[in-house]
C-alpha cells in the first residue's frame, strides 16, 4: 500500500459520515391524505436547501483537508527525492572507490 495513501485516508475518514449524513436528509413525513400540500412540499424545499448548503460547507472543508494532504505528500516526495539524489551520489563515489581501490590492488599484484 503506497506510503501517502493512510495520511490521506485519516484525513477523510472521519467525515465521511457527516457528508452521507448532509446528503440524505430526513424529509417530513407525508399525512395521509395531505399529499401535495404547499406547506409540506415548502417544507421539504426547506430541508433539501439546508442539506445543499451543508453539504457544500462539508465539500469546502474536505477540500481543504486534501489540499493540505496534497501540499504534505509533495513535500514529502521532494524530500524522498533528495536523499535518493544523495544515494545515488554516495553509490557513485564508492563505486569510483572501489574502481580506484581495485586498480590499486591489480598495480600491486603486477610488479
């Protein structure tokens, strides 16, 4: 599993519930016999409008937060990109090294 995916899940894990929550809203119970009455259908309006509006305050926040994630899992690649940058410099001069030792040693075994 890739090192950037559990950060970002912990930060979208816990407001999964209050988005499932924001987007089904309870709606009124209809009354026998008072279907399509203006009063329930206003309320009803009512109710979807405040779970849009929560809804998007839900999406804004959860935005942000993956913003943040998004911006940490950059800067953890570029620092991840500078020590293998070091490695691979490290690796090079031991390899020169190791060239320059093993020369060394077949100068010495030939005289």
């Amino acid at each position: 599993m890739a090192g950037w995916l559990i950060p970002a899940l912990k930060a979208v894990l816990p407001h999964v519930g209050d988005i499932v929550a924001a987007a089904k809203p309870v709606f009124t119970k209809k009354k026998p016999g008072g279907a399509g009455t203006p009063g329930g259908e206003a309320q009803q309006i009512a109710e979807l409008q405040a779970a849009v509006s929560q809804n998007a305050e839900h999406v804004r926040e959860l935005a942000a937060q993956l913003q943040s994630t998004v911006t940490a899992i950059e800067k953890g690649a570029e620092i991840a990109e500078l020590r293998l940058r070091r490695a691979v410099l490290f690796c090079a001069a031991a390899v020169a090294l190791s060239v320059f030792a093993l020369g060394v040693a077949l100068l010495g075994l030939l005289r």
